[in-house]
C-alpha cells in the first residue's frame, strides 16, 4: 500500500464508512469499495479491505450480541458458502462491469418501488428467494465485496425490530468474510503488509463501528428502514455508475 497522503486519506475515509455500516447504517459501508479503487486496483483493494471487515464484523457482533435471527442465517449462510466458492472458482473469469451495472439495477428498483410504493406488510420470502439471494451474496461478496444489496433483498421485507436486523447483518458477514478468508489467502490477496495496515487501523475501525451503533440507537425504530432504503438507492446509484463507465 502506498503512504502518500492521498492514498491514507481514502484508506481512513473507507475505513469510516465500514465502520458506520457495521454500526447499523448498513448499506452505507458499500461505497468503501469504489473509494478504494480510486487508488490502487481491485485484488489489493479487496485483500486490505477485508482484515478490516473481519475486526469490525467481531466487534459488530460483540455489541448486537443475542440480537440475530437464527432461522435466517440458517438458510442464507450455507447458500452464500456455494457463492463464495463460485466466487473463488470464477474469480478472474466474471465480467466485473456487467456484475456491477445488473447489481445496480436490481438494488435500485428493489429500494425505490419501497420508498415511492404503498407500506407493504412484513413479508418473509420463501427459502428458494433466500437461496438464490444468498447465493448471489457470496458471489457478490467474494468477487466485489458488494453483498450487502442482495442480502438486504431477502431480510428487509421481513421488518425485524431494527437491532435485530442489524445484528443479523453483521453477523451473516462475520461468518461470510471467515468463509471468505482462505480463497483469498490462496489468490494471494492477503499479505502480510496489508495485515500490518489493518492492525495499525484497528483503532479507528472500531471507534467508528461503535460510533455507528450509538448514531443508530438514536434513530426511530419507525424511520430507521426509511434510511436504509434510501443508502440502499444511494448505492444502486453509485454500482451502476461503476458498471456503465
């Protein structure tokens, strides 16, 4: 990783955004990513990112501990584990623009028919729904780092109580960045520089994942999924941007 100011600046600034995210904004922490491509390319990016995730993911589920679905990680953990390994398998073979521009798409029709359409009531999709979207969140998130839309697809209809949704957020992509972590310690995208980098960032990575859950207790239970839609449009926003130029 370079030290040039620049660099650091984005690096911190993406840090912050994970951070908030794995508080309870999630969605919010997505546009990390694209942050960081500004700067270096995409498999140093990803395997200096994910350190990251995994220290906040653990301190994420340290403070929303107890607060999880367990039946709904019982159906989108194994399905996201066969995205992962796709992931993995078809790293260097999938059309990363097309990936983008379709994510786009999806992510932002699924948070605008929510935000201009009438108050649907609390849904749970049927477990086919799950497995493809669990699926395609692993892949996603393997290939990307962007399986949060996917996921959210699955979970928001549902309208859990708003720290129960959070905590089976961070919860999911613990286990997922953990299932993660050998594919990409064979890629080679984990070095030993970039654990350094991490290690050194873990202070500040977690004071912003504890930032984000005290910004979050304070926020409505009634407008929190409001906010959620909208970071969601915001994102779909931004991965369609990234696929189309």
């Amino acid at each position: 990783m370079s030290t040039d100011i620049t660099t650091l600046a984005v690096f911190l600034a993406a840090v912050g955004l994970l951070g908030l995210s794995k508080g309870g904004l999630s969605g919010i922490g997505l546009l990390s990513m694209p942050m960081m491509l500004l700067v270096m390319p995409p498999a140093a990016a990803a395997g200096l990112i994910l350190p990251v995730l995994m220290m906040q993911d653990f301190f994420g589920v340290w403070l929303y501990r107890g607060k999880w679905d367990v039946e709904n990680l019982k159906l989108l953990v194994p399905a996201a584990a066969i995205g992962v390994g796709l992931g993995v398998i078809l790293f260097a073979f999938l059309p990363t623009r097309l990936m983008l521009l379709m994510l786009g798409i999806i992510t932002m029709a699924f948070a605008l028919r929510a935000i201009i359409g009438p108050k649907a009531p609390a849904i749970k999709p049927p477990p086919l729904v799950g497995w493809v979207l669990g699926i395609l969140s692993g892949l996603t998130s393997t290939v990307l780092h962007q399986g949060g839309p996917t996921f959210q697809m699955y979970l928001m209809p549902q309208r859990l109580p708003r720290d129960v949704f959070v905590g089976t957020t961070v919860t999911f992509f613990w286990l997922i960045n953990l299932i993660k972590l050998p594919g990409f310690i064979v890629l080679g995208q984990i070095t030993r520089e970039g654990l350094i980098v991490a290690g050194l960032a873990a202070p500040f990575a977690l004071a912003m994942t504890w930032a984000g859950a005290k910004l979050v207790s304070h926020i409505n239970p009634d407008r929190y999924y409001i906010i959620i839609y909208w970071i969601l449009f915001a994102v779909g926003v931004k991965l369609l941007g990234d696929g189309l130029f």
